[in-house]
C-alpha cells in the first residue's frame, strides 16, 4: 500500500513555473485589453460573454492536452504533482462558489456571525495537516472509500463510504452549478435561469470528462490565478476609493466604526422608521387575511376579474392583460393554500419590519444580550450556541471531505503531503482575510450612497440583477416617498460578491473579471467534485465490487459516463433553486463529518476500531445528521412532506447538523467494535505503521 513515489525533477518545476507566471501575464493583459474596448465602447453583453467564453476556452485546452485512459494519470495525476500546485489545485477545489460568491454576502449579512465560516473552514485545514493527509498519502491509493475497504477489511465499509461521498458531494456540486447558472445568467444577459445552468454545465465537463484528476489539477492551477486576481482587484480598487489605502486589509477596523456610525443613523432615521412601519401594516394585513381566509380570497379574485376586464375595457396591451390573467391564474386555488401563502408573506414582511432590514449590528457579537431580559439571555445563548456547532461542524467536515482529501494522492511523497496543505492553508488564506474587509467596504457603500437614492435614478445593476432573479435582489417604495430605503431594499448573500464593481461604480470590465473568477472557483470545486463521485462509483463500486477483473480502459470509460450522468442530475436539481450556496455547502460539510470523520480518525490512531464498529458509526452518523436536517430545514421538510412541528434541539440550526451526528458516530463505532472481535493482527500491525508516515 506504498507504492513507489515518483520522482518531480527541477526542470519541470521550472517549465511549470513558466507557463503560469505567463499565464497570469496573459490574463491580465486580457483583463486590460477589455478595459480599453469598453472605453472604445464595446456593448457591456459582449463584454460579458467574452469574459465567460475565453476561460472556459482555455480551461477546454489544458483539459484536452490533459487528456488520458490511464488509470493513476486518471485518477491522482500520476502521483507527480509538487506541493505548491497541489496547494493551489486543492484552494481553488477548495474555494467553490460559496466562498468566493457566498462568504463575503453572508458577512455582509449577518456581520460577526459569518466569521465562523472564517474560523471553521481555515482550522478544518489544520486537522487535514495533522490527522488526515500524511496517513492518507502514505495509503497510497485512490479514493477515500478505497482506504475504508482496506482499513476495515470488507466491502461493506466501502459501500457506505461509497454512498456517503456520493451523497455529500451531490449536495455540494449542487450548489456550485447554481453558482454557475447565476454568473452564466448574468454575464450573457439570457432570460431564462435554467438556460444559464446548462450552459455553465458545459464549462464544468470540458476538463473532467476529458483527462480526470490529471486535467482537473492543471486546470485549477490556472483557475485558482483567475479567481485570486478576480476577488483581490476589486476589494483593492474600493478600498483605494474609500480610504486610499491599496491595502483593504488595514483598513477594515477604520471602515467599520463609520459602518457603525451609518447603522446608528439608520435606526433614527424618519423615513426609515415610515417604511418599517408600512411593513408591519402590511404584515397585519395579511393576518387579518388569514382569520378571514373565504372572504379575503373572494376579495383577490374579484380585484383580479377587474383589474384584467378595465384593460381589456381600455383597449390596453395584450402583454399588459396577458400579466394581469397570470396573476390571477397565480393566485391561491383554496383556502388552505392561501393561509399557507399569507403566512410565508407576512413572515417575510416581518422580518423586513425590523432595524437594518433584519441585518445585525455588524460589530456585534452575538444576538441578544447577557445582561438583558429573560429572552435577550436566551437569544445570545442560542446564537453562541450556532457560532460555536457551526464553526466545529466546518472544521471536521473539512476534514472529512472525500474532494479534499483525495488530493493526498496527488503529491509524489508523504512529505510534499504535508507540505501541499501548508500552502492550501497560504493561498486560502489570501481571500479569506480579504472577505470581513470586502463585507465592509460594500456596506459602506450602500448604507451612505445607494440608501437615500430617488427611485428614478436607481442604478441599473439593481434591475439587472432583479432580472437574474427577483428572490435574490428586489425594491420596493412601501412608504411611497419615492426615495429607497434600506427597508426597501432585499438583496441576497449570492450576489454580494459578483455586484461588488457594480455598487462601487467600478468599470464594468472589473464585474466581467469578478464573475470569470467565480465561474473559476465554481467550475474547479465542480470538477473535483463530480470526480469524487464517478470514480466512487466506477472504482469503489464497479470495479472493487461489482467487476474486479475490469479493465483499466473500461473502467475509465465508465467513470466518464458516470460524470456525465452525475452531472445532468445535479444541474437539473440546481436549476430548480433548492436553497442558497452557503446552506446547500454547509450542509455537505456536516454530511462529510457526520460519515467520515469518526471512521477516518479512528482507523489511523486505534487498532481495536473494527469493520462492524466503523460501518455502524458510519452509518448512525450519517442517518442522524440527515434526519435532524430534514426534520428542521423548511425546503427538505417541503421536499419530504413533513408537517410535524419544527423542533430544534438546544436551538441548533440543521446546517450544523453534524455537532450532534459526528459524536454519535464516535460513540456508536466505539460500542460496536468493542462489543465485536477485533482485527486481524496484520491489519493492527498495519494501522501501526501507518502512523509513522515518514
């Protein structure tokens, strides 16, 4: 389990470091060229679309030079990746579409609270140092469920291994495609969402269908160089314009004590206060509605009726009288539905009915106070409580993993393994400590120059991005003062991020370069996922199960089928918008701790761990942790239709789902294999000397 560990020699780390250095030369200077044609008045549309094509047109060369059928070059780039591109490879598999499009909006959201994102994915990396890839790299196969097969002896621990990667890996490639299908919307400037997500699909298989995790790897390299530039440009370019210090960084303290200022004027603020006012009405509306469910109803039909018989009357557009017969054709078909409606609407408005549209204090620190009444107490306890299950759920669920860690196999020794983390843990740290200040510099921006602005001359980016899609960014004047809000103002997390240049007034070559670099962070975290789960099912499944005698060309070949197939489920699944990126890849974080992180650590570090105990642990982990999501999380209750009530337990969100899974899988793998025999004495023998990688 050892094999051989190939050998990189100087010459061609030199090549390497040519061929990116000249491509981040070349990307630049494409950056600048477009910022020319767009003074030279080249159409933003075009701008966009060229800003989507030329990558993926690259990222489609390396992945066709990279072509192969070999099993090692398929599966773990033929073992001969040095440690600072498998660093680079595994920050951008690492910076999907939620820390690069979702991190920064959910920071600007929920302020302190979003820094356990922070904390938890940045220590995941430690424990990936020290308990995860030394071992692993020492192992010397292909996949994670590979190790469980020969760990714990059977194909029992694999099949579960093999179903877990699959399952979070679907949940997180899910929410990278929805990434993909909101910048691919928003770049070409298509009407249809959908369209956008298939288009983006495209992206994703060029490289990992053609040449597997030899193509992906090298396609990464150049994909984290984009999404660097792309998310440090514009943060810089805004710090400049507020401070004029190029180092956003430094400045985020002074930034965020004049957020401070701005939020305490917000909450004083009269034509504030009139618009949260107009809510509550609003809100009290639609209770009333729901005690007077028959008459409320008849009333909307009726308003409707009229509404389409005074266009038609007044001779009016037919596209105008086409909307107003889908409106009324939208509304309610029964009583039950429309309480079910009324109540989803008005607890909407409720939340908008509050200080800062519902947003913390940025500088607070947890919600409620400990000194307060019984309920504020309460409050503060119960957000601790998340901060706390969110940021260990993160930690091991990156620890646990299967897309990370198979990067373990990837560098030439033990010793790069190690090292290969370490410069993980750098260039992942180059964006996260840029996100808190970026959250910042963009509530600035639109608590003291977009709040206050007359209706009529909103920004276009506002419409635009009402058109990707209503859900994530809406206005509307509630008080009628024909002034915005910030009430008024809904902006979702997802779009934070790609509208940076946009509210800072930035050239709209820099939104052209943001969005290349979340399709880049979106399409390199896409491959390495879909990977993980072809080749789970064609190596773990297919060919360690099924079919030993496969051949090497076959079972490449299915792997490839499997990843196309894989991949049109999961972009089917995203157009349909289950959740926001940040819920789907939490929840995959507290999926992969639940399965994989009891088993992984207790098959290093305790010979007594057995085949029985790990696939029980595995299994009571994964269940409980998926149970407590569905039975809490609105969407997974809608999608399996339970009405039972909600019940949190300790308060704890479903995203940290796993603070109560991984425990019990520790617990459950314990009990059972002391209550069953041991392993063999080779295999304890083994796990010995597997802890002494080298």
């Amino acid at each position: 389990m050892n094999p051989s560990e190939p050998h990189v020699g100087r010459r061609a780390r030199h090549r390497l470091h040519a061929i990116y250095f000249g491509f981040a030369l070349c990307f630049v200077l494409f950056v600048l060229g477009m910022g020319l044609l767009e003074r030279l008045g080249m159409p933003r549309q075009y701008i966009g679309f060229v800003f989507l094509a030329a990558p993926v047109v690259v990222y489609a060369v390396i992945g066709v030079v990279c072509r192969t059928t070999d099993p090692a070059e398929y599966y773990v780039a033929g073992r001969r990746v040095p440690a600072v591109y498998n660093g680079m490879a595994t920050a951008a598999d690492w910076m999907s579409a939620a820390s690069f499009i979702g991190l920064a909006g959910t920071l600007y959201l929920t302020g302190f609270e979003g820094l356990a994102y922070v904390l938890g994915w940045t220590g995941g990396f430690c424990l990936v140092a020290l308990l995860m890839a030394p071992y692993l790299r020492k192992f010397g196969q292909y996949t994670i469920p590979d190790f469980l097969g020969a760990r714990y002896q059977g194909h029992l621990p694999r099949l579960i291994g093999v179903a877990a990667a699959v399952l979070c890996s679907f949940v997180y490639v899910v929410a990278q495609i929805y990434g993909v299908g909101l910048i691919t919307t928003r770049l070409t400037h298509i009407a249809s969402f959908e369209i956008g997500v298939f288009l983006g699909l495209g992206g994703i298989l060029v490289c990992s269908f053609l040449g597997g995790m030899r193509a992906v790897t090298w396609t990464q390299v150049a994909q984290y160089i984009v999404l660097l530039l792309a998310y440090l440009v514009p943060v810089v370019w805004l710090s400049v314009k507020q401070t004029g210090v190029p180092f956003p960084q430094a400045v985020y303290g002074q930034q965020l004590q004049k957020v401070a200022e701005a939020e305490a004027r917000l909450k004083s603020d009269p034509a504030e206060l009139s618009a949260i006012q107009a809510f509550h009405a609003r809100a009290n509306e639609l209770g009333d509605k729901q005690l007077h469910a028959t008459e409320a109803l008849a009333s909307e039909r009726a308003e409707a009726r009229q509404r389409i018989a005074a266009l038609q009357k007044a001779d009016a557009p037919q596209y105008q009288v086409q909307a107003a017969e889908r409106e009324m054709a939208a509304l309610p078909k029964d009583e039950a539905s429309a309480i079910v409606g009324w109540r989803a609407e008005r607890e909407a408005l409720e939340a908008r009915a509050r200080p800062l549209a519902g947003m913390p204090d940025h500088a607070a620190q947890f919600a409620g106070d400990p000194d307060g009444t019984p309920e504020q107490q309460h409050a503060f306890e119960a957000s601790r409580r998340n901060f706390l299950a969110l940021v260990f759920c993160l930690m091991l669920g990156t620890a646990g993993l299967p897309h990370i860690l198979t990067r373990s196999y990837t560098t030439p020794s033990v010793r790069e393994a190690r090292q290969s983390v370490a410069w993980s843990l750098f260039f992942i740290l180059l964006l996260y400590l840029t996100a808190p200040a970026l959250a910042v510099m963009v509530k600035f921006e639109i608590f003291t120059h977009l709040v206050g602005t007359s209706f009529d001359a909103l920004p276009a980016w506002i419409a635009n991005w009402n058109r990707v899609d209503p859900g994530l960014l809406s206005v509307v004047d509630i008080n009628h003062d024909r002034v915005l809000q910030l009430a008024e103002l809904k902006i979702g997390g997802d779009i934070i991020m790609l509208a940076t240049p946009e509210i800072a007034g930035l050239p709209y070559v820099i939104s052209g370069m943001v969005a290349a670099g979340g399709l880049a962070a979106a399409l390199s975290t896409a491959d390495g996922l879909l990977l993980t789960i072809s080749n789970a099912l064609s190596h773990d499944l297919y060919h360690k199960v099924l079919d030993p005698q496969a051949g090497t060309a076959r079972r490449v070949m299915l792997s490839k089928l499997l990843l196309l197939v894989v991949a049109l489920a999961a972009a089917s699944v995203a157009a349909q918008k289950p959740a926001n990126i940040l819920f789907l890849v939490s929840a995959a974080f507290s999926l992969a701790a639940s399965a994989f992180f009891p088993a992984l650590v207790l098959g290093f570090f305790w010979r007594r761990a057995n085949r029985w105990g790990a696939s029980a642990g595995m299994l009571a982990g994964l269940v409980l942790c998926f149970g407590y999501m569905a039975a809490t999380h609105p969407w997974l209750r809608g999608l399996f239709g339970i009405t039972a009530p909600a019940g949190l337990w300790w308060d704890i969100q479903p995203i940290s789902a796993g603070v109560f899974g991984v425990p019990f899988g520790f617990l459950v793998t314990i009990v059972v294999s002391l209550l069953t025999p041991p392993p063999p004495p080779e295999v304890r023998q083994w796990v010995e000397d597997l802890r002494h990688p080298g």
